[in-house]
C-alpha cells in the first residue's frame, strides 16, 4: 500500500514540473492554401444581359480538375457561387456539382433574375466574382479545399418596364418625348399614337435619362437592339410626316409605325340579323365591339361571335347611331371571306344601305384592318 502510494505521488510531482515548464508562448500552426489549378473563367467577360434572349446561354464559366487533394478524383466536390465585388453579401446561390463536371452555364434570365434579386437597376455595371471550390467528401484528416475566381461585369435589363420613352429629334433639331405604355401587364410590346415628323428618334426607358436604351440594331431597317450607352451607336431614322400608331416589340426587337383609320367614336361594332347582335344598336355597342387582341397589330379589329346565312345581313357602325357611318359592303350581298376590300365609311345616303351576306351558320372570327394602306374585312371559322 505504502509502494502505491508513493508511486501516485511521484507521478504528482512529474506533472507539476511539467506544467511549471510551459510558460513559454504557444505554438500556431497554419494550412499551406493549395495552389489554383483549376483556374477558373468565363466565356464571356463582360456580359449584356437581354429581355429577347432569356432562354438562352449567357455566360458559361469552366475549370480544370482539382489536385484531387492527394486522393482520387472520384472524391472530390465541387461548389460555384457567384458574388457582388463592391457588396459581398449579395450572394446567388451555391451549385454542388460532381467531381466529372467541370463547367456551369446559365442564361441570360437567370442571370438578370440574380442581378435583380440584389436590388440592381438596368444599365448599372455590376461586377461580380465567380467561385469555385473543390472540396474532398471524405478524409481520415483535413485538408484546405482548393479554391479559383474569375471576376467579370455584367449589365441586366428590366423585365416589365410599364413605359418607354420615345425621344424624337426632328430634321430643325426640334427634340420631343412621348411616353409609350406597356400594352398589358408583361407583354413587352409599348404603343403611343403621336404626331411624327421625319428625323432621327431612339427608345429611352427613363424620361429623366437617354440612357439604357433602345437604338438602330444591326438587322432590317425598324430591328432595335439594346445599349448601356450611345458609344458606336446610332439613332433609327423616318420619313414619315403625320399622325401614327408607334408599336415597340421588346420580345421582337423591333418598332413599327401604323397610320389607322380615324374613327369617328374610336370603335367599329358590328350590327345585323346575320349575327348574333341582331339589329339591337345598344347591344351592338356593350357586346358587338369589334377589339384589338394583338398589342403588335393595333391595325387589326376583331370581333368573335355566330353568324347566320340565308337572307340575313351586316354591316359596321361607326357612330352608335343609324343616322351615322358605316362601314358598308362594296355591293350587296358580298362575302367577307371573298370580298376583302373594305371601302372608307359613310352615311348610307351616300351610295346605298350595302350589307354582307354570311354562306353557312356558324361560329365566325370577323376581322377588319384599318390600317390606311390595306383597309381589308376577312371572315374565318373560330379557333376558340
């Protein structure tokens, strides 16, 4: 008992003089950071993100294989994120990717919705920083994952501006801004009817600023293409003097000018016995109004319904009245889906009370193009 004891102790004093002898600083050790092999980059290092392209490939960023972090390649991870350079915080989120993919791609859509997620505003320059890290999945010890960055910039677009600003500059050097809508929430077509005057004339999207905007693209003569700003562009030019109806395609890339055909009251409404308005004036107002369904072609006024053959007949009303203009058939008896010529309005005293005739019942899609060039009525079976 006493041997035991006096071993306990012995092993006492040993630990105290061991401890008495670490007053010396402690020792720090550090991880060696793996050199960057993968080495990173973009195919693309400055990026214009465009509403026309959103389905496809923006930017597509590749690496090599990791060092393989002294093990096979088969355990290895990778992980992309990208970054805001001036606002770290703003971070998209993290893509894990297996050890044989070695590149990621995304498009022009997800990478304005990113931009946009970040509070960024259209034509800003947002620098940003891609990463990859290669990470081993298992290890009996730890090891530093490897670590590559590329930095490009990027500019994004707006996705469902409500307007655009038409900036006109006339041949005196006259300079005017017309306000353009959206036609329906997200459509992305925009249509004003203004006074226009041969000149120069571009599509800003903010009346404060000429710039992000719409210029003269690189295709036909009315093609539109998107700049951050006016360096090795150009403005789009007409010739055109009068009144017309400005329609901007944003999913097309395009603008179009359309003089129509000035209706008295703004509507054009069908009216008759060969359909099912009847001769009802007041019905033919609230239910026989003939509408614009394409934002791209305002020229073009519909009206779906049934239509009756036989003897009965239609014609147009212009001014809600019977006293009013119409728009008449070029001889009585005349088939829409024959006869397409459509003549200007008048009174009926004015060359007769000349309706169409309809050649089978059924459900009928009337359409009349007001445009001042064609001017035609067609007549076709309903899709809907």
């Amino acid at each position: 008992m006493t041997s035991k004891i006096l071993k306990q102790a012995g092993a006492l004093c040993c630990l105290l003089l061991a401890l008495t002898g670490c007053n010396k600083d402690p020792e720090y050790y550090t991880l060696d950071t793996p050199e960057d092999i993968m080495l990173v980059k973009a195919s693309d290092n400055v990026l214009t993100l465009e509403k026309t392209k959103e389905n496809e490939t923006a930017v597509t960023f590749s690496w090599n294989g990791a060092s393989n972090l002294g093990t096979t390649p088969e355990n290895v991870e990778y992980y992309f994120r990208m970054y805001m350079a001036e606002e770290t915080t703003n971070v998209s989120k993290v893509d894990t990717l297996d050890s044989d993919t070695h590149s990621i791609s995304f498009t022009h859509k997800e990478l304005n919705d990113m931009l946009a997620t970040w509070g960024m505003s259209t034509g800003d320059k947002v620098t940003i920083e891609a990463e990859v890290i290669a990470q081993l999945r298992t290890s009996d010890k730890y090891q530093k994952p490897e670590l590559s960055k590329t930095t490009l910039n990027m500019y994004g677009y707006i996705k469902n501006v409500t307007a655009i600003y038409m900036v006109s500059v006339a041949d005196d050097g006259t300079r005017t801004l017309v306000r353009m809508p959206e036609k329906g929430t997200g459509s992305g077509i925009y249509q004003a009817t203004i006074p226009v005057t041969p000149g120069k004339y571009f599509f800003a999207l903010s009346q404060d600023k000429d710039y992000p905007a719409y210029m003269k693209g690189s295709g036909a003569a009315n093609s539109l293409q998107y700049v951050v700003d006016g360096e090795g562009t150009e403005m789009l030019d007409t010739t055109l003097d009068g009144t017309y109806t400005v329609v901007v395609d944003l999913n097309q890339l395009d603008v179009s000018f359309v003089q129509l055909y000035p209706l008295p009251q703004g509507v054009v409404c069908i009216i008759g016995g060969a359909c099912e308005i009847g001769w009802d004036i007041d019905k033919s107002l609230a239910q026989g109004q003939l509408t614009a369904k394409d934002p791209r072609h305002p020229e073009r006024l519909s009206w779906t319904g049934q239509f009756y053959a036989g003897s009965e007949e239609f014609k147009l009303m212009l001014e809600g009245s019977y006293g009013g203009k119409f728009f008449f058939a070029p001889y009585q008896g005349a088939f829409p889906d024959e006869e397409h010529a459509l003549g200007e309005a008048r009174y009926q005293d004015n060359g007769g009370d000349l309706k169409w005739f309809v050649k089978a019942d059924g459900r009928y899609t009337l359409t009349v193009d007001i445009d001042v060039s064609t001017m035609t009525i067609d007549l076709q079976p309903a899709n809907e």
